[in-house]
C-alpha cells in the first residue's frame, strides 16, 4: 500500500477552515443522515457516508451500512478525493488501482470496491471532506447519478454553513449579554458612587442657603440656590440611570405628560452654556406625553452639539415646536459652523466622526447623534437634518403625541 497520503495545497488553511465549522465529533443530526440516506438509494449503494477530513484521520459526520466512526487518514479515499482539482472521484474497482489495491478497507471490512465521492467545498473553497458512496461489488455512476451526488453535497454544505451562522450568533449572543450585563454592573455601581456626593453637595447647599439668608447675602443666596437645584436635577438623573440600568425598557416606554416649555428650561438649565449662547423657546407650552428621560437625552446631545460647533460671536438657537393629532414635531436650528451635504448621510451613523474639534478643542466621539437616532427609533419617530457650511443646522425630529 502507498502510504504516502497526498495532501492539497493551503493545507494549512483548509485546516484552519474546517475547524471554523466546530463539526468534527459532533452528535448524529436528522438533516444529515436523511442525505446520506438519499444518496444511498439514487446511486443503489449499501454504504454512503459524510467524511470530514483532519490533519490524522477521516471522520464520518453521518453514515448508512458502515459501524465505525472513523479511519486513519492513510486509509482514507477520500483524502484522494480532497486533492483532485475536479472535485470529485470515483473508483470503479477499488482491487485493480495500485493506490488502493492493498489498502485495509480493501483487503478486509468493509471490503470496499466501489468508490465515488464529491468534495465538500467551504465558501473560502477549502475542500473539507467528502459525500461518498461505496459498494462491495464493481459499479459505475451515471451522469445523473454524478449530478445528484453533486446536488446532495452543496446540500451538505448548506446545512454545515447554517450550523457555522448559527454558532456565532449563538457566540456573539453570549458576548453581548456579558458585555450587557457587565455594562449594567458599572452603571449601577456608578451611579451609587455619585449619589453620594451629590447628597453631600445637597447638603452643603442648604447649610449655605441658610447662612446666606441670615447675611443677607442675595447674591450669593442665588448662586447657592443654583447649586442646590443643579444637585437635585442630577440627583434625579443619576436615579433615571441607575432605574434603567436594572430595567432598560423604561428608557422608552416609561411614557409621561409634561408641559413641553418647562421641560425645555429644565434641561437648558442642565447644561453649562457659555456667557455668548442665546436660546428661544417655542411660543406656545403646548403639552407631550411620552418619555421623558429619552427626550431630555434627545435634546441634551442635540444642545451640546450646537453649542460646541458653533464659531460665531453670538450663538444662537432657536427650539421650534408644533403639534397635530398624531405627531409633535421639534426644530432645533443654530447658527454653527454647518455640515457638509456630502457628511448629512452618515452622520447619525455609530461611531462616525466629522474630524473636527469643537469649541473647547475636544473631539467628537461619534455616539451623540447615533443615539440620538436609536431613541427616536425607540420612540416610533424620526430625524432630518439640513445644513450649510458656516451658516448654521437645522435638525427637525417628529415623535407620536399620545392622548
């Protein structure tokens, strides 16, 4: 016998690619042993057989007339099979071919003498095993016995790339409920520690609240009081962020009614807005039911992005407001530095940057505006935005008004 087993080229790599399938010693499967057995009875063979082929040996994924497992790779036709550039073999009389004629298979159980095999090609062309069928008498296939053959084993190979899909979803799945649950750890953890200070902060701010107002001190009575209602509007956000994290539906589907002027002064008061920075409000304090959490984040990123792009002497943004039966619909316009029409497409885009510095020469992470989208999206509304270099955007948003 040769013992000499041929190996294709890339071996390397058509390794690496059969190991990506995590099907070697994998359990019986229905859909497997149903095409075996359907090549079996087209090309009226005892024996048909799934081989996958590694580096020592040929193992049988699904098999008909045949007891064991596996073979010793020196023994394997179908590592023949593997190696031929047509993909496919077949040997009408195993006892008269010198490459097979002494081999054990031959020789003894399961006594072959037929041979025909199809490669099984990976979608990176990597042959990584056979369908093949044997028989212990002479036997030739034909044509559409071959082409059924060849139609059974893209069969094959559908059914192994749709285990390999279903593996790393299962993989990347598990992945985000670690990374979800770790996320969740940290902000919870986070947000504890900053309650405490905040508390502290509270504190210290009535303590002075109360010496001022004994002063007399009327100025430093406001600035105390600032300080106090910043604290406990934090304070209530920093309960938002620590309820979402045990629960992150209620971002979105915790809906309640506000008026929406109040609530637009209550979130510019949130932000540390320069001395030059000039906000008009809507003229009418209509009223909106949905949530708020997610629209005081909507509208925070959306502020903070105009008032950090913004070159002019005097930044200007104006928040429009109207409403129907169905929507409420937001314009927030400012007089910035603009965006280029070619960037309007991507810029709500995950992780996409315009690579320009801001006000206070930060850069852009690329999260504002792609979360601004995700919670409209959550919302059941929708963004647009218009814009000239130099001269300023206008970003217009519409959400369902519930009542």
């Amino acid at each position: 016998m040769n013992k000499i087993t041929p190996l294709p080229p890339f071996e390397s790599q058509r390794l690496a690619s059969l190991e990506s399938y995590r099907m070697m010693d994998t359990a019986p499967e229905a859909d497997f042993e149903e095409l075996v057995q359907l090549a079996s009875e087209i090309c009226g063979t005892p024996i048909a057989l799934i081989t996958l082929v590694d580096d020592t040996r040929q193992w049988f994924k699904s098999k008909v007339g045949l007891e064991v497992n596996q073979t010793p790779k020196e023994q394997a036709f179908c590592a023949h099979t593997i190696v031929d550039s047509s993909g496919f073999m077949q040997i009408k009389d195993a006892r008269t071919d010198l490459r097979f004629s002494d081999n054990p298979l031959v020789t003894a159980d399961p006594n072959i003498v037929f041979y025909a095999g199809v490669s099984l090609m990976s979608e990176d062309g990597m042959p990584l095993g056979t369908l093949c069928v044997i028989d212990r008498i002479p036997k030739e296939l034909s044509e559409k016995q071959l082409n059924a053959m060849k139609i059974l084993a893209k069969q094959v190979m559908a059914q192994m790339e749709l285990r390999k899909q279903l593996s790393g979803l299962k993989e990347l799945n598990k992945q985000l409920a670690e990374t979800n649950d770790f996320m969740q750890r940290f902000a919870t953890t986070a947000a504890h520690d900053i309650k405490n200070p905040l508390s502290n902060i509270s504190l210290s701010a009535e303590m002075l609240i109360r010496h001022l107002n004994k002063s007399g001190d009327e100025k430093g009575q406001k600035f105390a009081s600032t300080n106090l209602n910043s604290a406990k509007q934090l304070a209530k956000l920093v309960n938002d962020m620590l309820e979402y994290s045990l629960r992150p539906e209620i971002l979105t589907q915790n809906h309640q009614s506000f008026q929406i002027l109040t609530f637009l002064k209550k979130v510019t008061s949130m932000i540390t807005l320069p001395k030059n920075v000039e906000i008009s409000y809507p003229d009418k304090d209509l009223q909106l039911t949905t949530s708020e959490i997610a629209l005081q984040q909507l509208f925070i990123n959306l502020l903070t992005n105009a008032v950090r792009y913004n070159d002019k002497q005097t930044c200007c943004i104006k928040i429009m407001c109207t409403q129907t039966q169905t929507h409420t619909q937001f314009i927030v316009e400012d007089n910035g530095i603009g965006i280029a029409s070619k960037e309007l497409e991507r810029i709500f885009d995950r992780n996409v940057t315009l690579n320009n510095t801001d006000r206070f020469k930060q850069s852009s992470t690329g999260i504002g505006l792609h979360t601004v989208r995700f919670l409209l999206d959550k919302l059941g509304g929708s963004i647009s935005v218009e814009s000239e270099p130099t001269v300023g955007s206008r970003f217009t948003f519409t959400i369902p008004s519930q009542h």
